[in-house]
C-alpha cells in the first residue's frame, strides 16, 4: 500500500538515506541516518555510509554528456534510467549493511550532468540545471518515498540553484565559539562562512571554483593505465607547482564575480582541463607539476576568495575541510600554508566523515521539505525569496 505522507510526519524521529553523487562522478555515496521530527537535530546520527561506484560504462557515458560530447534526446533519457537504478542500488547497499529494513523517505541529490547559473554580467538569463536520476523513477524502484530535485525551484526564482548544503551547516554545525568554515572541496570547491552565533542571514556561502575536477581529469589523461586514483596523492606530493601557470588562470572573471556564484562542468571540465594541459605543456612542465599545479590552483582560489568575499565581513578561526579534498594531504599541507594562522581541519572534528557529508545533508534536506520548512539561504544562491526546495514522490 501507498505509504501516506502523514503516516511519516506523525512520527517522532525518522529513519532517511540521503543520495548523493558529485561531479568527480565517481559513484553514490549514501547515508542511513536517524533524526528527530522536532526543531532539534543536535541528536541526529550516522547510523551507516557506503560508497557504490558506478559500472565503468555508466561512468563513462555520464562523463560524455556533462563534457559536451555528442549525445541525443534518447541517450539522455536512457541516462535517467540507469542512474535511479544506480541510486536504487546505494539504498539497497546501505540499508543492508545497517540491516534496516524499513525506512522513512530518501533524500536524493541525482548525478548533476549540466549546471547553467545565472550571470552577473547578463551573458546568461535564462538558468538551468539537469540531474539525471528522477525521484518518482527512485521512489518506484525502492518503494520509499523520495524527494529530490531540489535545485530546480531555486532555479526558477532566479537563484544559482546552489550552493544547497550551507542551510544544512547552519542547522548543524555553526558554533557559540568559533567563527567556521565549512569548506567542500569536491569536483567543485564550496565554502560555508558560519560566524559564531550567526543567524541564518548572516551566513555566507558560494563556490570558489574548481576542487579535484581538474586535477581528476589531468590524472585520466596523464596516467591513463593507472586507472584509480590511489596514486593521485603520492604524484602531486612529487610535483612542482607553477605559481605562473596557475596566476594566468587565476585571473579568470569567474574568480573576480562577487557572490552568489555557482559553477560546474561548464567552468572547470573538460575543456577548461584541456586548455590547462596546453598551457602546462607550453611551459615544459613535467607530468607530476602539471598534476601539483592543478592543486595549487585549487588551494590559491580559496584563499583568494576567503580574503575577497570573506574575511571584510568578519574573522575566520577554522577551516573545516570535507569532501575528497579533505583525503589530499598535499591540499591540506597547502591550505594551511595559506591560510596560517588559521586552524584547517577535517571536519571529522564534528564527527562527520567527509566522505558521508553531502549525502547526509541530502537526508536533512529532505526532512525539511516535508516539513514544509523554507531549506534554502536564498542570498547565498541569489533567489528572489526563499522556496521549500524538492519534488516528493511517494512510495509504496
């Protein structure tokens, strides 16, 4: 039977996994998580992670759309499919391995393959977003009740449609004591300014630029036979970086724009990769220095953006780093040469594994939507006004 939505919202507390895949498309990260119904999260807690990657051939194809290789109507419809039957299966995987069998509503961010904000400059008007993975396809598939597509209403009031995760960090993890970043460093890098005892309005979120996108492509292309990633860390610690390399891309506009900003596969993919490789090559870097550079890039913009947009609204006593990023000791050693004095740690510090982060965030998302809660700062994505984000599809 149709489970009815006030069959959930009678309850105390909710059981909820969160789905979530990033630009690296590497594969579902999923989170089975427990929390109360009320206004207090503080007793919100992880029951079980797990990370499914993707089958080589819907990686690849995923890779093709969102880097602008040739596809059609079909292709892409065929996309959706295949992606809701992946996230299907991360909930499964989850779910047995915390040996729960029944659970409230799924959170799903879907695998973004296409992220066209607004412009400041008026080169772009008109918005849009794609991600693949629909809820009713994932509610049907797992009979629980999903909510995703979170994106596309802040879309719709003129809104970057991201950063999404910053109403999360408010609710979670701002502190009496210390004024907090929040830094993701994922395919695309995204901070979280939580001054301490901040209100939601005084929060400051937008993307920095790129994260690991780029140093990911540079090492498929540079290392194809390597095939994981494992040596990624080892050959960047072994790399020189090009400081004048990475201050030519340093002044790109996209740097320079003033918050709210997004960005995505249209900024920093494959193309933007490939004029980078150009330029390393010109320069007769060796493979290893091409790799650091990247990282270099990464690191240098979010200290750049920290000391444009951030800190002329206030102090900064930690860094608190999550996403794949956070596994990259050389971006960390880097990050914390910058950014000295301030303290940059992992944001296992709040006891959140920052592989688990974003998929759990997707979990509280979910939780506000059915609350009828506003799960949006909407000056961080720049919206007209703040909107109850995400598309319910029941299950059964």
């Amino acid at each position: 039977m149709v489970k009815r939505l006030q069959d959930i919202l009678d309850k105390d507390s909710f059981v909820a996994v969160g789905l979530m895949s990033g630009t690296s498309m590497d594969g579902i990260d999923a989170a089975l998580v427990e929390m109360p119904a009320g206004e207090d999260l503080s007793r919100l807690e992880l029951v079980t992670f797990v990370t499914v990657p993707y089958p080589d051939e819907l990686k690849s194809s995923l890779r093709d759309i969102a880097f602008g290789e040739q596809c059609t109507a079909e292709d892409i419809a065929v996309m959706h499919t295949s992606v809701a039957t992946a996230f299907a299966g991360a909930f499964h995987s989850v779910c047995r391995q915390a040996g729960v069998e029944t659970v409230d509503f799924i959170g799903s961010h879907g695998q973004t393959v296409a992220h066209v904000p607004p412009r400041g400059d008026g080169m772009t008007l008109i918005a849009g977003t794609l991600q693949m993975g629909p809820p009713g396809m994932i509610a049907a598939l797992t009979g629980v009740t999903t909510i995703g597509d979170f994106r596309a209403a802040d879309i719709a009031l003129g809104g970057q449609g991201a950063p999404l995760a910053p109403y999360v960090d408010f609710l979670l993890r701002r502190s009496k004591t210390q004024d907090r970043i929040i830094l993701n460093i994922g395919g695309i890098a995204n901070l979280t300014y939580l001054p301490k005892n901040c209100s939601l309005g005084e929060v400051i979120a937008f993307d920095t630029g790129p994260g690991n996108m780029i140093v990911d492509e540079l090492y498929r292309v540079l290392y194809p036979k390597e095939g994981s990633y494992e040596k990624l860390s080892e050959l960047v610690a072994e790399g020189k970086p090009s400081q004048s390399l990475v201050d030519t891309f340093l002044g790109l506009t996209f740097f320079e724009h003033t918050p709210p900003k997004s960005a995505g596969h249209h900024e920093f993919g494959g193309r933007f990769a490939w004029e980078f490789l150009s330029k390393a090559e010109a320069e007769g870097l060796k493979r290893e220095d091409i790799l650091a550079s990247a990282v270099s890039l990464t690191t240098r913009s979010i200290d750049a953006a920290l000391r444009d947009f951030v800190r002329p609204a206030g102090d900064i006593d930690e860094v608190l780093v999550t996403g794949g990023g956070s596994r990259n000791p050389t971006m960390l050693s880097e990050l914390r040469a910058w950014l000295d004095p301030v303290v940059v740690d992992t944001i296992e510090k709040l006891g959140v594994p920052p592989e688990a982060k974003e998929a759990v965030d997707f979990a509280v998302l979910a939780r506000e939507t059915l609350l009828a809660h506003r799960n949006v700062i909407h000056v961080a994505t720049g919206a007209s006004r703040a909107a109850i984000l995400g598309t319910i599809a029941l299950g059964s």
